[in-house]
C-alpha cells in the first residue's frame, strides 16, 4: 500500500529546485541583450522605459504557470499533444491512483503526450505532466504509475520552475538568432551581387555577414552552456524524486519501469564525457541500485 501518509503533499523548494537556479544566471545575459535589441525595435514606434519592458517581458512568462496557457501555448512549444481518447484512459487510470495516493486532486494538473518511441516523461510549468507514447502503449499500469508519480515528485519539490522559466527565456534568444541568420543570408546574397561592381563593398559585405554569423552562434551557445549546467544540477533532482517515489510507495513500480530501459541495453553510465554532458537524466542502471536501496532502507525504518 502507499505510504503517501508519511509524506508532506505540499509543494515545497528544496535544495534541488534552488541549485536549478544556476543555468538561469548563465542565459540571463543573453536574454538581456535580446530584450535590448526587441525593446529598440519597440522604440522606434512607442517610447517605453528599458527597466519597464524588460521586467514586463520578463515576468509575462508567468502564464506558463496558468494551466490554460500549459494546453494552448506550452504543450506546443514542447512539441506534445492532448491525449487521445485510449492514452487518455490509461493515463488518467494511473494518474488517478497516484494522486489520490497523495491527495491531490488530479485536475490540479494537465497530462499531455509526446509522440516517441522511447520510454520517456518529463514535468514543466506548475501542472504539466507529458509523457512519452511509447510508454502509455507499452507499460503496465503499475508501471506507468510509477513514472507518473516521478513526474509528481518533480512539482512536489518546485523542481520544474526554474526549467520553466529558462524555457520561457530562450524564447527572445531563438528569435534573435533566427533574425541574425536571415540577415547573414541577405547579406551574403548581397556581397555576391555588388562584389562584381565594387571591392570595397565586397569586403564590408563579408565583415558584416561574419559580424552576424558570429553573434548568432555566440547566443544558441549560450542556450547551450545554460542546458549543460541544468543537466549537471538535475541528476541531483531525478535521485530527490526517485527517493520521494518510494516515500509516496510507488518506489517498486517506478524500478520495474526503469529496468524496461535496463534490459533494452541503454541504462548505462555513458563513458564519454560529451555524452555525459548532454544528459539530462542519470543512468537507467544506477536509478535501480539506489530506488532498491533506498527502499531497503524504509523497510528497515517500519519494521523498527
């Protein structure tokens, strides 16, 4: 049976949802500079105050939170979907159990789909659950459960508002890069067409499309730099949910779904460093070992 009894159900920041701080302050400057560059397009037609359009900007993220904005604008930008009626049954069958395991109520929160081929499933914003349909068309219901309720764990401990809000920032940042590359084409079309009639006016066409290839680079690097420290701090907040699954006493289930990924041969620790670098997740393996360890340990505690 769950123990959801012993567990406090309300939200709560712990260490994890801080350290998740981190890749924020490594996208900030970027997103600042965007900003600056949208704010001086915006001048040209409406005088407002820098510091004004850019806390209003800022801070207009925080309808990701609002579960109405999490179905229409969030679920699209991540590339998920509403469930179809057959996903939808089998997910709301599980969910159910684990919120009311925990008592929740499930419409707290918005369940969505990513079409994949891979046992997957992530949360964001403040209610957004989305998993993978390979895992609702092919987990048990126990074992379904236990992903569900990892997913919870992650909002329980606030991990997913940091992760929201970077989403949410590198918004202004694609945008700017994708008109930093259209420019970069335009002025290489250009240079190719007056480089006939005039060196100099090659050669400044050549400046300005290496200035603009450049900077654009320089900010999808920063989104990059910002995905690798969140990777590095979130292994930390998948053990902290894992650890809660097994407070919540979905820990069995949750195991015996990750040893689906074990058995497939990719619950591995990568050996490359680059790899490891961009994963976001610990290794299948090693959740396993510490899942059983750690429910070992709270058999010990209740048999005392």
């Amino acid at each position: 049976m769950p123990r959801s009894d012993r567990l406090s159900r309300q939200r709560r920041i712990d260490s994890h949802a801080v350290a998740a701080l981190a890749p924020l302050v490594a996208l900030f400057p970027a997103w600042l500079v965007a900003i600056a560059a949208l704010w001086w397009v915006v001048q040209l037609f409406v005088w407002t105050p820098f510091y004004l359009f850019a806390l209003v900007a800022f801070f207009a993220g925080g309808v990701l939170f609002l579960r109405p904005a999490q179905r229409l604008v969030l679920r699209k930008l991540l590339g998920a979907r509403a469930p179809t009626r057959t996903e939808r049954d089998a997910l709301h069958r599980a969910w159910n159990v684990v919120t009311q395991a925990n008592h929740i109520s499930p419409q707290q929160y918005v369940l969505a789909v990513a079409d994949s081929d891979e046992l997957n499933a992530f949360a964001t914003g403040g209610h957004l659950v989305v998993v993978s349909s390979w895992a609702i068309e092919n987990l048990s219901h126990d074992e379904l459960c236990g992903v569900l309720a990892h997913e919870l764990s992650h909002h329980i401990g606030m991990h997913t508002i940091a992760l929201t809000v970077g989403q949410w920032l590198t918004i202004p940042i694609i945008v700017l890069a994708r008109i930093g590359f259209l420019l970069q084409n335009i002025a290489h079309a250009a240079t190719d067409t007056f480089a006939k009639r005039s060196p100099w006016a090659a050669f400044a066409g050549r400046t300005l499309t290496g200035v603009l290839t450049i900077v654009s680079w320089l900010f999808l690097s920063m989104i990059t730099v910002s995905q690798i420290i969140g990777n590095a701090v979130g292994k930390g907040a998948e053990f902290k949910a894992d650890e809660t699954v097994v407070d919540m006493g979905f820990g069995r289930q949750l195991r015996n779904a990750l040893r689906i990924v074990v058995d497939s041969g990719n619950g591995a620790r990568q050996t490359h460093w680059r790899d490891r670098l961009v994963t976001a997740h610990p290794p299948a393996r090693t959740r396993v070992a510490r899942l059983e360890a750690h429910m070992r340990r709270t058999q010990r505690e209740q048999r005392r």
